[in-house]
C-alpha cells in the first residue's frame, strides 16, 4: 500500500509522514530530502552557487546516488553498505545535517522549480515505491509520482502556524520565515512543472492547531478503510 502525503513547508507532512509509517510499520520517503541532496550536490560543484549552464542541475541529479535510511535511489554497487533509518547519504557520505542548513534549502526550492530535475527525481522515487508499503510525502506525489496512490493526503495549516513551526525548527525569526514562505509557496504553486497542489481525490486535511498524534490517528483511520 502506498500513502500520498503532499502539502505546502510548515504544514507538518515530514513530521508526520514520519511517524504514520512507523505507526503502520511502513518504510517513510522524505522526496524533500532528495531534492535537498541535489541542491546540496550542485551548491558544492558551484563553489556555494548553483550552475547556470542548462542542463547542469539535471546532470547532477542523474548522477546522485541518494540512500534514504536504507532504501537506495541509485546503484547499491556505488553506494556501499547504506544508510541507518533516519539517516540521509549522499554519494556515500552522511548529509542528514548538511541538507537542513538554510542555504541548501533556499536552493533546494530553486532546484525543485527545474523540470529536468523533478524529471529525474521522479524516476528514482518510482524505482523506491514500486514495492512494499510506503508512506511518501512531498509536493507532488500524488499528483505526479504516484497518482493511483491507495490513499492520497493534502496537508495544510494557516500561514503564520506554518512560519511558526518553521521557525521553531530552525531557530529563525517567525516574521523572516513567513516572507521566505510566501515567495516559496508562489514558485511552487504557480511552476509550470508539477505545481503545489491537491491531487483528484486527495482528502485536504487542516493541521492549524492539532497535534501530530491526532492527525497521525485520523490518517491511520482513513488508511485502514482502505
């Protein structure tokens, strides 16, 4: 069985997706981190700026070999013994703390924006998802990676609890947050490529105020009627 989870930064899909899959005894696919870990690939073959020549983000997520707890998206042979769960390698070297520095996320928007490289990415998390059951969140995986998913879930929460969660995570300024959320949330709404938004069939669910207990509960519900 697989979990579609899509939704906009701050609106809980990480943290919840997270402990669904650990609730129903299914393997979690963080999407945002594959993305991060091109961001993070491109920045370092930049010298801390991402490439302008066409095609070179694409080359760079070819060419990730990204291993999610365990769970490889390129060639095992290249990659070693692999990763803990929860830990996050790039190449074989472990990114998990890298991927969340604020640079690497601002690029990982830009990155994500690219059609050549949500493209690749699509692939190597098709090849991840095509067995066992999974809880995958991101922003387009009930739309574009999985859109026959068992269950597909649109998380959201009202702006400034988004920028508050945000900011708490990563010890910002709440005010910062929420101005880098809401040009965030325009490039990845209105992109020509896998826009943000709710997949047919999707059940929007509202986090503004609830705990992740309660909205792990109700999806846990939906996912055994199904």
């Amino acid at each position: 069985m697989l979990i579609a989870i899509d939704g906009p930064a701050g609106a809980g899909k990480s943290t919840v997706a997270r402990a669904l899959a650990a609730r129903l005894g299914f393997t979690y696919l963080d999407s945002g981190a594959m993305y991060r870990c091109v961001a993070l690939a491109a920045l370092q073959r930049g010298g801390g700026k991402l490439p302008e020549r066409p095609g070179a983000l694409a080359d760079v997520a070819h060419a990730a070999v990204i291993d999610l707890g365990g769970r490889l998206s390129g060639s095992a042979a290249e990659h070693g013994a692999g990763a803990e769960p929860g830990t996050v390698l790039l190449d074989g070297r472990d990114v998990t703390d890298a991927i969340r520095a604020p640079e690497v996320s601002e690029a990982a928007s830009v990155v994500a924006a690219d059609p050549t490289v949500r493209e690749a990415l699509v692939v190597k998390q098709r090849e991840l998802i095509a067995c066992g059951d999974w809880v995958a969140e991101g922003r387009d995986i009930g739309t574009v990676v999985a859109p026959d998913a068992a269950l597909k879930i649109f998380l959201t929460a009202d702006p400034r609890e988004r920028a508050r969660r945000r900011a708490a995570e990563l010890g910002a300024d709440v005010d910062t947050v929420l101005a880098e959320q809401v040009m965030r949330d325009e490039r990845d709404s209105t992109r020509a490529h896998s826009p943000l938004r709710a997949a047919a069939g999707a059940v929007t669910m509202d986090t503004t105020g609830l705990g992740v207990d309660e909205v792990v509960q109700r999806i846990a519900e939906l996912a055994r009627a199904h």
